[in-house]
C-alpha cells in the first residue's frame, strides 16, 4: 500500500484517480490547489505526489519547487497540454514522470507502481564510488560532485549517469537505456531519453563532452575524454 497525494484543481479528475487508486488498495490525500499540496507535504510524508500543472493559487510547479527544499518525494506531473517546454521544465525540478490528459486511470496506476519501484531500490552496505579526475560518484549515496561540489541532479539524470557510468565505454543503444532506466513498462517516447542526455550534460558542466552520442545507435560515457577547458 502506498500513500499517495493527488493534487488537482478539478474534483472530477482527483475522484477518478482517487477511485482507481483506493480499488488496488492505497492510502489517498487530495489537495484542491498546490498551496494545499505543500501543507500536506508538512504535515506528513507521501511514497508519491500526483500534481497537476495548471492550478488556481499556486501552480505546480511552483508546488514542486518549495516541496523539493524539504523532502525528495517521487512527483508524477499532469498536465492538459503536451508542450516540450512543460516537460523539460519539469524533469529540471526533478519530476519522475510526466502525463497528459486524458490519460488512461489504469496507465496511471502502472506508472506509479514503475515509479516507487525505481525509487525504492535499496543501497548496498559498501559505498560504491568511481572517479574520473575531478568527477566523483558514490552510486550507495547517490551522491555526485565535481571537483569537491555537490551537483543536484534529478532522481532521474542520477539514474541515468549512474547506467552509463556502470556500463562505462560500451555503445549503449537507445532502446537498452530506455528499458533499463525508465523500465519495461514506460510509455513515452524517445524524445525523453534526449531530453534528459541534455539536461545530465548540463549538469556535468566540464565533463559533458564524456557522454558521446552515437548516430543511429544510442550513448556512450568514454573514460578516456579530458574535461573541458
């Protein structure tokens, strides 16, 4: 069972989710608006947070920023529109997931399930690290840094360094990543895959240039690249 805050303006949409939600046996809160969804997040913790975009008082994204200061709870983004801006501004606040309506209640629930399966992953008793000069990353932690820095990453980009770190100097190709990190049950497409190689690359700065993109086939992190002057 899960506790699950679904956050939307519309009463109809919380009721559909909230019913599909209750039948698999959940725990739910709703809040009207993300002003609500921020004093829930306060007055208690969530496995996950379905948050609507467009909302009277404070939008969600908004929501999702002030909830990210305190707790690093999975998000699963709704939205009415299916804009390339709305998506990349999401997954840069460090969303899961994102879907746009009208989507399907059962499709819902089966990315929930992919999402707290992917964020509930247990971290071994060793801490795990590998170095690239100034680029250390301790995969038990899931901690990253750059020359002594802390870099924040999505959960994510984090997943996704952490794939192409572990299969370090392999041609990885687009389906492989898209199965291993996202899952056999993501329903996407493609473009998510590029649009979150853009935003790791931005994160690892001067050590971008490692993630080599291969025409036609997918990705691959080279060792054996300097950083970037």
């Amino acid at each position: 069972m899960y506790k699950i805050l679904i956050t939307d303006d519309e009463e109809k949409i919380r009721a559909l989710i909230k019913k599909y939600a209750l039948f698999e046996g959940h725990d739910v809160t709703e809040a009207s608006n993300g002003m609500e969804a921020i004093e829930c997040c306060r007055k208690e913790r969530f496995d996950i947070i379905i948050m609507d975009i467009m909302m009277p008082e404070l939008d969600g994204f908004s929501a999702v920023k002030e909830i990210r200061k305190t707790q690093d709870t999975p998000v699963l983004m709704l939205s009415a529109r299916g804009e390339e801006y709305d998506k990349i501004h999401g997954f840069e606040l460090g969303i899961d997931d994102y879907v746009v309506k009208p989507f399907s209640p059962r499709e819902l629930m089966m990315r929930i399930e992919a999402i707290i399966k992917r964020c509930g992953k247990g971290a071994k008793d060793v801490h795990e690290t590998l170095t690239i000069e100034g680029l250390v990353v301790d995969f038990t932690a899931r901690r990253v840094t750059i020359d002594g820095k802390d870099i924040d990453m999505s959960p994510k980009e984090y997943d996704l360094l952490s794939y192409l770190l572990k299969n370090i100097d392999i041609a990885l190709t687009r389906e492989r990543l898209i199965t291993e990190v996202w899952g056999y049950d993501f329903f996407g497409d493609d473009r998510t895959l590029d649009t979150h190689i853009k935003l790791l690359r931005k994160s690892l700065g001067v050590y971008a240039n490692h993630i080599t993109t291969l025409r036609g086939v997918g990705y691959r992190f080279d060792s054996r690249k300097g950083r970037e002057q």
